[in-house]
C-alpha cells in the first residue's frame, strides 16, 4: 500500500493498451505502485516547470553553459586572489622572518680556540 493513500478510493483511467504496457514497465522499473508512479511524474513536471510536449535538451544546454560560466567566474576570482594577495603576502612573510633571524654570538664562555704558537727560541 502507498503510504499516506491508504484510505483513499481507487478510480478507473481508461488508456490505449500500448500505453498501459510502456506505463506497467516503467512502474516495475521505478520499484512503486502506478498511483505513486504517476504522482510523481506529475510533481516533477509541475515542480521543475516544463511540460511533457517541449523538448528539454537546448534548456538544459543552456542552464549547463551557464554553469560553465559561474565556474569559470570563480576560477577567475579565486586566481586574483592568489595573485594579488596570498603570493605577496607570503613573499613579505617569508622576508620578515629571513631577516629576524638573529646572527650566531659566541657565549661569553666560549672563547675561540687559537692555535697555540711554538716559540721561536727553545732555551739550552
């Protein structure tokens, strides 16, 4: 039983048997009852707006051009970004932190170690 039709009465449509077939078939195929078949291909036309004599394919042509063109408006977008603020910004970073790194001082402790010089006249 469909849910939420339960008590609702059945009433006859009278089709062409061609018809009934194609529409038994397709019924199978969706997995749900013809009432619930048919309910929602209604609802899909009405809510998407078309009707069942236009031909879909040029609007779905252009609906698809026009995501195209968003996306690549985005990419777009996305590309100045890059360009005109993250790369100079890390580049500025970068040169900050290579010039605050702090030059190696010798501890007071450590003293560099010399070479000891040999004198130049032993004692006899």
């Amino acid at each position: 039983m469909d849910k939420g039709y339960e008590k609702e009465q059945f009433t006859t449509i009278s089709f062409k048997c061609s018809t009934a077939k194609k529409f038994r078939s397709f019924t199978k195929k969706m997995g749900a009852s013809n009432s619930m078949t048919l309910l929602l291909m209604i609802e899909f036309f009405e809510s998407n707006g078309i009707s069942p004599k236009e031909s879909i394919g040029p609007q779905m042509q252009t609906l698809e051009s026009l995501i195209k063109k968003r996306i690549n408006g985005v990419i777009a977008i996305m590309k100045d970004i890059e360009k005109n603020q993250t790369k100079p910004t890390v580049a500025m970073m970068q040169s900050l932190f290579q010039e605050a790194e702090p030059k190696k001082k010798l501890l007071l402790l450590e003293k560099e170690h010399k070479k000891e010089k040999k004198p130049r006249f032993k004692a006899k």
